[in-house]
C-alpha cells in the first residue's frame, strides 16, 4: 500500500498479536478492511505524526490521516516518555484511524513496568440507551497491570455487548448470536449476525436498561469524550466509518477517528517490589476464590488471551475459510506468494 518498512513491520505485529491472543476478530480478518479504506482515500500510508500541542505531562498527536495501527504506538511511546519524566503520561489523538486491539497499546507500558491504558472511538454501531438511532462506537476501554510471578493483568472490553467483530465472526461461521447484542432496525431483539447490514444496532454493555446498559453508555460516552472531544476527532454519529456498509457522512465536526492513551509510573506510588507482591497475592486469592462448581475457576482479565497466545505460538494461527479467501484475494491483487 506505500507504507515504509517500520510502519508495515508494526502494522502487522499490531494485527497478529490479536489473533496470537486469541482475538480473531482483529486479526489477519482485518486487513482487508485497511486496504479497502486505502482504497477510498481514507488511510495515509505516509503519515507525517507529530504532536501539535503539548505539556510535561499531556499531548495531543495529529495522526495525519495514517494507520491507527502505527499513529497509537507513537503516541503510547510519548505517554510511556512523559511518565518516566513527570510520574505519569496522557496523549490525546486525533485524525488516525481504527488501531486494532487496545492491549496491544496498553501493553506497551507493562513493558516499562508501568500500568498502561488505551482506548478508541469507533464506528456508529451502537445505539444508545432507549434509543434506535446508532450514535456510538463499540468504544474499548483497555487497562493493563504488571505483576510478579503471573502475567499481566489485561483489562480489555468493549463498552457494548459484544465487539463488531464477534458478530463478523459469528456471520462468517453462519451461526447466530446471543440474544441482548443487537436490535433491528426498528428496535427489536435479534439474533441475527448480519442485522446491522439491515440497519440494526448493536447495544451497550448491560443490553438493556433492566440489565445496565445506561453504564454501557456511560462508558462508551466518556470514551468518546477523551478520544475525540479533547483531540480534535470526530465524535458519535460523525465518526468515519471501518465498516463497509456504512457511509461517511459530511459536514465532520473533526479529523479523523481519535484514540486516548496514558501510562502510569508503580514507582510514583510506591516501591514496584511492594506492589508487585501484593498484586500477585490479590491474583493468587482471586484464583482461588471458592467456586460455583469443579467445571469453572474465577478467570483473571486477559488469563485466556494469555494461554491462547501460547499455544498459538506452538501451534500457529487458525483461520477460518472465508478470512484464507480474503488474504488469498490479496496476494494475487499484490502480486504476493502465499503458502
């Protein structure tokens, strides 16, 4: 697509860690997406990232137009920077596009033995509580924490029930959803993986208001806010689009899509040995909290993401026939080898 060597290496680092980890729906499956929005104009593959506006301990970054993929590692690199200086770091980004898995930005930080955090707008999918009109984006929060002898811990959700791209898995497996993910058109449950093709929306986290969904849409508003509001990106409905059934409206009250990412210093709080005592212990009693049944223990956040990349590595990436289909497509449109 034009990208220089750095940004492709990072690009596709970014998208196989999700499938490593498990996460398939931003995986390899993804790619295509990119190139369709290259397509159209819409990604920048020679980005000029530059923060535009900056104090010791904040930024805001303009991706300009590039691969959300590449334009969050640069603005995590500047959070992780100014926290070792000031105790903590917070960027603001504007004009990037969709960046793949949150951990993977906020993992970054765990590197530095700091507590790291990521999170996104998104595609208008999601509709708000009492509502049919689709306003917001799955909008992911991540946060992530280093421990001793455990992995990290990896606090990595959407703030609807279920991420866009559980449903694109579940239509490409032709099999139906769970009940409280999405509404038709006209705001009835479905099951159906394909409803938001039909102009359904997905719901927030809760699914409805007997079960929570104002904090969903709580939750998914402040991300929107930090993401874009306080950068410069655009916000709810204006959002530009990574779904191919969606069109991208005018009169944009911002640039881009907008990502927040912040990283905190353990030794800004106390010694890092203390803490990282203490959080294995708080793993250690979590794990072995008293169970339901012998079928299921408490599973700690990002423990199967974990275990799922271990095995991955051993014993490669799975893919589904329709995603080999794409990357096959690909290949031959780059003039590409495949195995």
């Amino acid at each position: 697509m034009g990208c220089n060597s750095k940004d492709a290496e990072l690009a596709a680092d970014v998208l196989l860690k999700a499938d490593l980890r498990g996460i398939d729906s931003h995986g390899v499956a993804r790619l295509i997406g990119y190139v369709r929005l290259w397509d159209k104009k819409r990604i920048n593959t020679k980005p000029e990232i530059k923060i535009i506006h900056e104090t010791p301990s904040t930024a805001t970054v303009d991706g300009d137009g590039g691969l959300g993929l590449v334009v969050a590692p640069f603005a995590m690199k500047i959070a992780i920077k100014k926290a070792e200086e000031c105790g903590s770091g917070w960027v603001a980004v504007k004009n990037s596009n969709h960046f793949g898995i949150a951990g993977y930005h906020a993992l970054m930080a765990v590197e530095k033995e700091m507590i790291g955090m990521a999170m996104t707008n998104a595609s208008p999918l999601v509709t708000p509580t009492f509502s049919k009109e689709r306003m917001l984006g799955t909008n992911p929060i991540c946060y992530t924490f280093p421990a001793g002898e455990y992995p990290p811990i990896v606090i990595d959700m959407a703030t609807s029930t279920a991420a866009n791209g559980k449903l694109e898995v579940a239509e490409r497996k032709n099999l139906a959803i769970p009940s409280g993910w999405v509404q038709d058109a006209k705001g009835n449950p479905s099951v159906n993986a394909a409803e938001l093709k039909a102009g359904g929306s997905l719901l927030p986290l809760g699914g409805d208001r007997d079960h929570g969904s104002h904090k969903g849409f709580a939750l998914s508003s402040a991300v929107d806010i930090f993401s874009a509001v306080l950068s410069g990106a655009n916000y709810g409905p204006w959002v530009p689009p990574f779904v191919p059934y969606l069109d991208l409206v005018n009169d944009l009250p911002g640039e881009g899509i907008g990502h927040f990412v912040g990283a905190w210093r353990i030794d800004g709080f106390r010694p890092i040995a203390d803490y990282k005592k203490n959080i294995d212990q708080w793993i250690h009693r979590f794990k072995h909290a008293s169970k339901i049944d012998d079928s299921q223990g408490v599973v700690i956040p990002g423990e199967p993401e974990y275990k799922a990349e271990l095995i991955n590595r051993v014993k490669g990436i799975p893919l589904v026939k329709s995603v080999q289909n794409d990357l096959d497509e690909l290949a031959q449109r780059f003039n590409l080898e495949t195995l």
